[in-house]
C-alpha cells in the first residue's frame, strides 16, 4: 500500500505528459517480478492439475480489467484529478467487489457488509460534498 500511494504521489509531482499505458506497463513490469518472487518463498508449487475452467476465467479477467485496464484508467484518471480524490477511490472498490461476488458468484452478503458499504459511501459524500452542509454556510 505505502509503495502504491507513493506511486500516485510521484506521479502527479513529475510534470510531463506520460501516457496511462506506459505508466501501466512501467509499473506491472516493476511489480510482476516482486509478485514472482513471493511466489516463490510463499508455495512455489505449480499444479495445473488443480485448475478449473473458472479458476483460468478469473486470473484472466484481474489480468486484462484488474490489472491492464484498471491500471490504465487509474493514471488517466489521476493525470486529471487530485491525488488526494483518486486515492479514494480504493475505499468504493471492495463495495464493488462485494455486489459483483453477489451477482456473479451468488455470494451472500451479510448486514454488516451491507452497513459497511454504506458507511464508506457516506464516508466519501462527506468527504466530497461536505462543504455544502457546513455549519459556517448555513445562515441561522
């Protein structure tokens, strides 16, 4: 995480045009051999046997959306924004993640998933829209 915030940071403080595919090719070329390497000291078994068609499906769909083009909205996006705005949007990914476990994978979602998603949405409206309703705003 410390290593993905920075990432965001520097890349807004260097003032030249990059463009999101190579900023994402730049960093998936520095990360894939980290990744490697955990690999390796973690397990570092390789059984292909174990495999399922959906197992496939799903490295392939974080490969090409998660990774690929995930990556490459994320720097487009942060080209154009603040980095303090588009570092909040890793708070609404995993209220993403749950709806879509749920649609896709009939997972069950819980109240207190259902309460945290929506806390972290009032969270973010705040955060965004907070000045509107400030105190100081209001005329009494």
């Amino acid at each position: 995480m410390f290593f993905f915030s920075l990432s965001g940071v520097l890349v807004k403080s260097v003032n030249i045009s990059i463009h999101p595919l190579a900023t994402t090719l730049g960093t998936l070329y520095c990360s894939l051999p980290l990744f490697f390497f955990a690999w390796l000291i973690t397990d570092g078994q390789f059984n292909a046997h174990q495999w399922s068609v959906r197992s496939l499906a799903s490295i392939a769909y974080l490969g090409i959306f998660g990774s690929l083009i995930g990556l490459i909205a994320y720097f487009f996006v942060l080209q154009r924004l603040a980095t303090s705005t588009v570092a909040l949007s890793t708070l609404i990914t995993p209220s993403f993640a749950i709806a879509l476990g749920a649609i896709f994978n009939n997972e069950r979602i819980s109240h207190q998933l259902i309460m945290g998603a929506l806390l972290i949405t009032l969270g973010l409206g705040i955060y965004f829209w907070g000045k509107r309703f400030s105190l100081q705003r209001i005329k009494l």
